[in-house]
C-alpha cells in the first residue's frame, strides 16, 4: 500500500471520528487541503466510536483481590478505596476528619468568623473537573437543604493536568486567586477542595500511577501553602474511557488513576510527615485528605451500586464526559457532600435535610458499537483539533 493511500486511510478514520470540519481544518494547517476533497468521506453520526472492552472491577468493588491489567498482566496491588481492600477510612482517619469539619464555619475576607462570612469549596483540576463542577455548581442553586454561606468555586482549567499544578508559584495559582477575587472572596476563605487530576498519555503499570500519586501529593502541599485555612481536602480518579492504551486519558490509565489517590491517602494515614495534617504530630504539611466520590465504573458492566459508564456518557473524543455523563458525576458529588460525615455539617445548610434523594447513576446501555482502531498521529494540529476545548499538551 503506497505512503499516500496510508494516510488517507489515516484522515478517513479521524473524519470518521471527529467530522469533516475538524480534519479540514487540520489538512489546511498541515498544508495539504488540495487532498481534501478526495480524502474526506461522508459526515458521520457523532459521538465515541469506540467499544466496550472489561478492563477491570471497579476499585470499590475490587476489595482485597489482586489487580489484573487489560493485557492480563498480574499485579501485586489490591483494591478498596482505602487500607485493607475496604471502602471507608480507619476511624481514627474519620474521626479527624469529623473533627475538623467542626471548625468549618463562615469567614469573612480576614478569615476571621463572622455570621456573614463564606465558605469556600473550590475545585482543582482538567478539563473534565470544570465541566463536571460548573455543572454541580448549577445544581447547588436548585437545592434549598444546601448552606447559603456556601460558595462553590472553579479552579479547574481545560488543559492543565497535574503537571500544570506543581509548581508553587504556576500560572494556575493565579489563575484561582482571580477566580476568588472574581466572586469577592479571598484565598483565607477556602477551607474545603475537590480535586480530580490526570497525566495525559499511556505509560506502564504502576509506574504511571505512582507518578500521578506524587504529582498529586505536591498538589495537595500547594494547597496547603495558598490556603492557609483549607482543612479537607476531597479527591477523585478519572471516570472510565472507552480509548485504550493511547489517547489523552486511555483505559486501563484512567483506571489505575483511582491507585494514585488510593496510595496517597494510604500514605497519610500510614503518618507520612510530607502529608501531615496534625499539629499535634508536628509541622503540618497538608490538609486531611479522603477520597470524594469514586466515579468510574467498568463501561456497561453494573458496579455493585449499579453504576454504568456507557457510549452514551463519552463524547466523541471517547474521555470526556457528555451531558449525560456530566449529569452522573453531578450525582455522586451531590449526594456525597449531602451525606458523607464529614462534609454534612457544612454543606448543608443549619438543621437541613436534603430535600430530595438523588436520583440513581445507573442508566441503561446502548448496543455496543463496532471498534474502529485508531492511528497514533503526532501531527500538532490533529492533537489540537481533535479536542474541542483544548489543545492537548
């Protein structure tokens, strides 16, 4: 087959893909659109044209068994979100937790308590935690049982993974005081943060994760170094993809995301002194930290609460969340702020009681596509264009 009818077969699947516009686009940039014309075929439904592959149970559901990798690979790592394959904290964690949730309380611009303070929950992550918080954002406006001295603030920022957030002094640091400053808040008013962050690309098991867990514990000190008042801070892994092995995010990378904040909060409550949150311990180095809401579920297969990740909850890149997606993750932010123990009594508003139960996460599945596979293409203007919002970095 010649070099030129390769590449073809290459544009005709990202047309496939993407649509016609966006590998025009591309074919402009690259300086070929006289092929255009001949290299471009129909336009085709939108949406992920990958397919389900099992890549895993879910953590939660993993428990004390053994990991296998998508390649069938035997890992020495077992599951549950915390210690010993289960899936809530030691008491001791819980009970400092529950704790410091207590000094939680408004605070005005000096961070001193005041009646007609604030209470900041900000955000840190990609592009996936902005759409997903700027959603549950609109969501806390239609619930009256949520504190009204509570204010939900987006740091998240298409693009910048973890390696975007490492450094003390980054742009997106900036970037949130801005956003504060925006809102008429101060950093002194943050004292509650979720934080959903990735690497980008594929890479060996555990490895990468055990990157992304060092990234992530820098992140949580930077925290700590900005917001002198922050006490709890959440975390989530990646929901599920359907690329595998290459991509922004691919499966089984986005999965094992959930091991890098597992193996972090492990090393907290093991009394690692990088991630100490107890003056009684000596210097404090970061806030509490705990697991928010577990989001990924193994595509169409039922997580034992019934979660599914469908076709469906994808856009056409196969990794970021669609409407339907967004909506799930709303759900699981909503209802663990509603009920965890340690978020409860600041999260709601004084003596509430959520209003209504959220609904369930779980919908049904569309029949599985046929998988198209795809090409790896280095090209700078297919790795920006593919992505809607952002250029991958």
């Amino acid at each position: 087959m010649s070099s030129l009818h390769r590449r073809a077969g290459t544009w005709r699947r990202l047309a496939w893909r993407c649509g016609p516009a966006v590998v025009l686009a591309a074919l402009l940039l690259g300086g070929i659109a006289a092929r255009a014309a001949v290299l471009l075929p129909r336009p085709a439904a939108a949406g992920c044209a990958g397919a389900y592959q099992p890549v895993s149970p879910a953590l939660s559901d993993l428990g004390s068994s053994g990991y296998v990798r998508l390649d069938g690979t035997i890992t020495a790592f077992a599951g549950g979100l915390y210690p010993g394959g289960h899936n809530q904290p030691p008491a001791g964690h819980l009970a400092a937790g529950k704790a410091l949730a207590q000094e939680i309380t408004p605070i005005d611009a000096e961070g001193k308590p005041s009646p007609d303070g604030r209470i900041v929950l900000l955000a840190i992550g990609m592009s996936n935690t902005a759409m997903e918080f700027r959603a549950f954002r609109d969501r806390l406006k239609l619930e009256p049982a949520v504190n009204p001295r509570l204010s939900a603030v987006s740091g998240a920022a298409a693009g910048q993974v973890a390696q975007y957030w490492l450094a003390a002094d980054a742009p997106n640091w900036g970037h949130v005081a801005d956003r504060l400053r925006h809102e008429h808040l101060t950093p002194l008013q943050v004292q509650a943060a979720w934080v959903k962050l990735t690497r980008t690309g594929g890479g060996k098991f555990p490895d990468q994760a055990q990157g992304l867990q060092s990234d992530l514990a820098v992140v949580v000190r930077n925290l700590h170094t900005h917001y002198p008042n922050l006490k709890l801070v959440y975390l989530s892994s990646r929901t599920r993809g359907y690329a595998y092995w290459y991509g922004l995010s691919p499966e089984p990378l986005a999965f094992e995301t959930g091991f890098s904040v597992k193996w972090l909060i492990e090393a907290q409550i093991a009394g690692d002194p990088d991630l100490n949150y107890d003056p009684a311990r000596g210097p404090v180095a970061a806030p509490w930290l705990a697991w928010g809401p577990y989001l990924w579920a193994d595509g169409v297969n039922p997580r034992s609460d019934g979660l599914t990740w469908t076709l469906d909850d994808v856009e056409r890149d196969c990794t970021h969340p669609s409407d339907s997606g967004v909506a799930k993750v709303v759900d699981m932010l909503l209802r663990f702020f509603q009920t965890d123990p340690t978020t409860r009594s600041w999260f709601l508003a004084p003596g509430a009681e959520p209003a209504t139960s959220v609904p369930t996460t779980s919908q049904p599945s569309r029949p599985t596509e046929t998988s198209v596979p795809v090409e790896r293409n280095d090209s700078p203007a297919v790795i920006c264009l593919l992505r809607r919002s952002v250029c991958a970095r």
